[in-house]
C-alpha cells in the first residue's frame, strides 16, 4: 500500500495524501489509527497551500486528543446511527431502491479497470474512505473522476456535518476542496445540481426513489415560502 509521504512524486496538483488523511479520519476509528497520527500531520505539513490539506488539520489533533473509546463512541452516533450521515455515496443518489445494484456495479468496474486488487473489508464498494484510499494508492484519475461524478452526495454529506457541528465536517471539506469549482452553499443548490429540486421520477416497484423512507434527506421544496467490534 502507498505510504502517507512519498517526496520524489509529490505535485502541486497532486491529492493523494489528503484523500488519503481524510480515508483514514472517516473510517471506523482503531488504534491503527491513533498511531499514524503524527505521521498524517507531517504529511500534511508537506502539502503547503494544497487544496484540503488546511483543513485536515483540526481533525487530526482532535482525533489524537480524545481517548479512543469516546472516539469509537462519537464514530458510531454519528456515521452509523444517522442516515443523514451516510458514508455510502450512491445512497444520498439512489437511496435502498433496486437501481443502486446497478450503481455500485460502477464501482466495481473501475476498481477492476485500474489493475489493483481492492479488498473491501465487506464494505460496499461506494463506502467513502474506500473510494479515497483508491484515489490515493491506485488510481488517482479514476477516484477522482468517482468523487467528482457523486459531488452531490460528497456535498449534502459536508453540509449535514457542518450542521450537527462534527469534527468529521473537515474531512468532508476537505475531499470537495480538492474537487473543480465552489462548493455550494446551502442543500437547495445541492439538491438543484443534481435536478433534485423539482418533481422525482418513480420505480416501477417500491417506493418513490426519492422518498424520505429511503433518502437520508428530503429534497428540498420549490415553494418560495454505539461500538464496533
């Protein structure tokens, strides 16, 4: 596996080691973890002006700061315990309807294209610290291109977290920094850019896709007015 620093190929451009901080600060907090901390900041340190690599900072101390148990703690109530914080891109696109099968087969199929072998650990393959890992260490086009096609999910996930005023919110500001152009400023232009704002089209089976029982989020009105083990 690549290694947080690897000088001779560092770019300007280059977004692997903060994709890769930020895999490592949303995945399930372990004592892997707490270890290579000191070891994130230096090579974030390396980054300079990068986009993302600033913002990483704060996490990363806070993240050495609390004791591991509180972090698992913090971990669970909010990643596994809310919806409205789903690490799984394609469910803030497709919810638990029948096309996400489909979808995450997109995944799969650029994991394989790129030649590595990826181990998902039983996640599903559109679990995010998994995508940015695969950013980072294989293939930084192909990841990138997968950020970028679920801005929109990277985006609602950022603002859900700034909401509830989580130290997590930096890692989602982060990852979008280092994708082209602004991020939006409220869920409204989120949900616009992805043509969510306006009527949603039905399933021949189930549910609306879009209804709140599957979505994590509503869409919004048109209308002016625990542990692991």
């Amino acid at each position: 596996m690549m290694g947080l620093r690897r000088r001779a190929d560092r770019r300007p451009s280059d977004h692997r080691v903060v994709h890769l901080v930020a895999a490592r600060c949303l995945d399930y907090p372990r004592d892997e973890l707490v270890g290579s901390l000191s070891t994130m900041l230096d090579a974030l340190a390396e980054q300079g002006d990068s986009p993302g690599a600033r913002e990483l900072f704060p996490l990363v101390d806070h993240l050495g700061s609390v004791p591991l148990p509180d972090l698992q703690r913090a971990y669970v109530d909010t990643f596994d315990l809310s919806r409205k914080h789903a690490l799984y891109l394609s469910y803030w696109t497709d919810g638990d309807t029948r096309r996400r099968g489909e979808v995450l087969g997109r995944f799969k199929t650029a994991y394989r294209r790129s030649g590595f072998v990826v181990d998902t650990h039983g996640e599903l393959p559109d679990y995010l610290p998994m995508v940015l890992e695969f950013a980072a260490c294989a293939d930084a086009a192909a990841g990138s291109e997968l950020l970028q096609g679920y801005r929109a999910s990277l985006e609602l996930l950022r603002i859900a977290l700034q909401e509830k005023q989580s130290p997590y919110a930096a890692a989602a500001v982060a990852v979008c920094a280092t994708l082209p152009g602004e991020s939006p400023t409220d869920r409204a232009a989120v949900m616009a850019m992805v043509g969510m704002a306006g009527p949603q089209p039905t399933e021949a089976v189930g549910l609306d896709p879009y209804d709140p029982r599957l979505l994590p989020l509503q869409p919004v009105p048109t209308s002016s007015t625990g542990v692991r083990s």
